[in-house]
C-alpha cells in the first residue's frame, strides 16, 4: 500500500512539474488555428503561398507576441487583445474571424501614414508585424 502511495505521489509531483514548465506557452492556440485558417493556404502550389506558411510556421507564437513572454505583445498582437479576450473568446470562432479582419486596416506604426496595414502585409506575403532579428550565438 506504501508503494502504491510512492508512486501516486512521485506521478503527481511530475505532473506538477510538466505543467509548471509549460507557461512560457500561454498564447491561445484557438487563435493562432483562426489566423492559419484565414491566412495559411497550405494546400497551395504558389511559392507565395508556400514560402508564407512556412514563415508563420517558423514564427509561431510570434505571430503575435515578442519573445517567450506570453504577456508581451507586438502590434499586431496589441490589437487582437483589445478585440479580444483569451478567457472568454477563445472558443468563439467567428468573434475571432471578425477580430482579425478588424485589425487588417490597422496600420503597423500609427504615427507614419505612409505605414502599411497589418492586412497590406499579410497580402504581400509578410508577417503582420516584421519578427526582430534572431541574435547570434558567441
């Protein structure tokens, strides 16, 4: 009975510590699946097309967020959330849909008008907002 209490005790200590592990993580998956499927054309023969999927593929979270934190935003990022609520739309699919094309004429820097909207870019093929540059290993 001991062992069995061992072992029920070390597997939840283990849960405990895979989840606790996993909040670098918290971007809304439901969202970044409703970006893709308005965005994304995977089944696509345009190098266009491939070469942007494959570059929201390698941006991941960073489609709308900067770094690893989950609560800091880029632009684009900063406008879903003011549309948006993580707990209480995440689930809505068209609120989301409605949310991103809202935000296609949202300029990228407010103060320049001669500055794209996040939609202007995503058509030229583009991440909303440019990813900032990889810094290199020493």
């Amino acid at each position: 009975m001991r062992k069995k209490c061992s072992v029920i005790v070390a597997s939840a200590f283990v849960l405990a510590v895979a989840c606790w592990g996993t909040d670098k993580a918290w971007g809304v998956i439901q969202f970044r699946n409703e970006f893709v499927a308005r965005y994304v054309k995977k089944d696509s023969k345009e190098p266009k097309d491939q070469a942007f999927a494959q570059l929201v593929e390698e941006a991941k979270c960073n489609v709308c967020h900067v770094g690893t934190d989950r609560k800091q935003r880029n632009a684009y990022g900063a406008a879903l959330d003011r549309l948006l609520d993580r707990k209480t739309d995440a689930k809505n699919k068209e609120k989301t849909q409605a949310a991103l094309a809202e935000v296609e004429s949202v300029k990228v820097d407010p103060q320049d008008p001669k500055s794209p909207t996040f939609g202007d870019r995503i058509k030229a093929g583009e991440l909303p907002v440019p990813l900032p540059p990889k810094e290199e290993k020493k």
